[in-house]
C-alpha cells in the first residue's frame, strides 16, 4: 500500500466544502493509494468534525486527523504588511499562511501534498507524489499570466515564475535542512514588500528558483476557458493546448475565482453532484435563494455557444461579428429567463 500525506487548511465555514473536497480526493484514489489526511483549522467545531469523518466512512484507504492550530501567526497575519488583503477574514481566515509553516508543523514526513478545498478531484493524484523534487523546496502550479504587483517591486524572476498555492508537493527535508522557514519568516514581517497575493507572494519569494512547476492538470480552472482560451490576445505562461488539455482533462477543479455554493461557475455540476449523494447541509458561506439547476442550464447554454464560436466552419462560413451579436442576443435570453426564477 502506497501511503501518501495531505493535509488541507480551512476554518469552519469551509466545513462543507472540504468535505465535498476530501470525498472527492478519496473517491478517486487507486485501489494501493492510503492517504494519511490532515485538517488544520483554527475553529473547526465538533459538529463539523463528526459531519465530515461520518461522510467518509466507507473509505478504508485513509486515516483523519484533525489539528486546531488556534492562534498560530495570528498576529503575524493581522499586523504585517499584507497590503490589506487580510480585511475580510472570512475570505482569507488565518490559515491562508499556515500552509508556509509545513516543514515545523508535520516534522513526521518528508514530503507532503497541500490541496485547497474550493476543489474537485476527477482523477487519481498519487503519481505526483513520485516526482524527483530532490532540488526543488515544492511543486506546484505557475500563474497564467504574468505579475505586475511583484514586478512594480523589483522581483522580475518570482513576477515571471509565480507560484500559484492552491495544489502544492513540499519537499519537507529540503525546506528544514535548508532552513527555509527562517527566510519566509524573514519576508512575512518585512513590511517594505507588499504582499498582495499573501502565501502566495510569501512562497514564491522563498522558494525562488527551488519550484517545480505542474502540469495545470492539477489545478484546471474552470473560468480558463471563457477568460483564457477564447482570448487569443492574452499572453499567458502556458500554450493553449496545455489550457485545452486542463479543460477536458483535469485531475484537480480548482473553484478559485468563484464558487459553485455562490455564483455561476462552469462545471459546477460535479461539485453539486457529490453534495447531494452526500445529502449536505447548506451552511452560512451559500449565497441565499441560490440554484443548483438554474446555473447547470445558463453552463449548459454558455458553453455550448462558446464552443460554437471556436468551431472552425462556423468561423468560416459567418462574420465574426455576427456571431458574437447572436451569443449576446442568446445570453440575454438565458439572463431573462432565470430572472423569472428568483
């Protein structure tokens, strides 16, 4: 048996979408995969404790753990230059940074996975486990585009190599032997950086040129394809095939820019579809009067009308114009419609 540790962090909003998240992790596994998972939280009540242990029952192949880190760098959190991103606490709680912390606080393993749990996984994800990281302090996903923020402050190498930390592989040894905790110490409570992007800002800034970068397989966005693929003016980190290929063949959902328990999302179905089999309570972070149904049917047509635009015949045979004049015209039909709905 193949044991692999993984550890997640998220406060007690996030009780049910973790859930949703571990189910789907375990539900894909391999049949020689054990996951040893950890949740580190700051408040994670009881209640939600037994309502996520309860739903992954049935799975053999792991065991849970659960860890209150209480207040561990609060204070850092609240007080360092984070260039007021740490406002709403209920979007970015405490545990955003904890992540940095992996190598003191899981002193057991030498290597560790970190998810985020605004996620799906469709796929097995073990094999990265088994990637050579001997050189690297972590693996994980580049950004799509370029960072002006870091750039504007004299950082041209981490602008240009992102670290996205939504899906990460840690080298434990590397980070402690090199001492690198110190360093992302040494950054979280320099106030001359401003850190906009949080954890993320902190480890590229760490990590430097020690990152291993993914396939975006492990992190596939879902609003790529409307933002990204459809654009061929951008200039992206990533070629449009690797950005197809996350599309129509994801490991990992990644919800990060919105979520399918608040807004309209593309392939928001399959999140929804594993919280009703598991027969979920809708807690405080679902936005109110919110439809499951309603948001698959505008994905449904959206999608379909972007996907007819990029049909080479189409192109061909039609003025470009015409056709965006007509996905326009069929949009604002769909938005009508659900109207009638709230």
């Amino acid at each position: 048996m193949k044991r692999i540790p993984i550890f997640f962090t998220f406060n007690n909003r996030y009780a049910v979408p973790g859930c949703v998240a571990l189910y789907s992790l375990l539900d894909k596994a391999k049949k020689d995969v054990f996951y040893e998972m950890h949740i580190l939280s700051s408040d994670l009540t009881e209640a939600s404790q037994n309502l996520i242990s309860e739903k992954l029952t049935r799975f053999k192949n792991k065991t849970l753990t659960f860890t209150n880190i209480g207040d561990l760098k609060k204070d850092e959190y609240l007080n360092c230059n984070w260039n007021n991103s740490n406002k709403d606490l209920n979007k970015f709680p405490t545990e955003t940074i904890v992540k940095c912390y992996a190598a003191s606080l899981f002193p057991q393993y030498k290597k560790i996975i970190y998810a985020d749990v605004d996620a799906v996984f469709v796929d097995d994800i073990s094999e990265v486990y088994d990637i050579d990281m001997q050189d690297y302090y972590c693996a994980g996903i580049k950004d799509l585009t370029f960072n002006d923020k870091l750039n504007e402050q004299g950082f041209s190498y981490a602008a240009e190599n992102y670290l996205v930390a939504c899906f990460l592989v840690f080298n434990l040894d590397k980070i402690r032997k090199d001492n690198i905790e110190k360093k992302i110490d040494k950054i979280i409570h320099d106030d001359s950086i401003s850190k906009f992007g949080l954890e993320q800002d902190t480890l590229t800034l760490a990590f430097e040129e020690k990152i291993k970068f993914l396939p975006l397989v492990y992190s596939s966005f879902p609003h790529l394809y409307d933002e990204y693929i459809c654009n061929k003016k951008l200039k992206l980190n990533y070629s449009r095939d690797e950005l197809y290929d996350s599309v129509i063949n994801p490991k990992v959902i990644h919800y990060s820019s919105v979520k399918p328990w608040t807004t309209e999302v593309r392939l928001s179905d399959i999140w929804w579809n594993i919280f009703y089999y598991l027969n979920l309570p809708k807690t405080e972070v679902f936005a109110p009067r919110y439809s499951a149904g309603k948001i698959l049917f505008k994905n449904f047509t959206n999608g379909f009308m972007l996907i007819l635009l990029n049909l080479p015949l189409v192109n061909n045979l039609l003025p470009t114009e015409l056709i965006k004049k007509q996905y326009k015209s069929i949009k604002k039909y769909i938005d009508e419609v659900l109207q009638r709905y709230k």
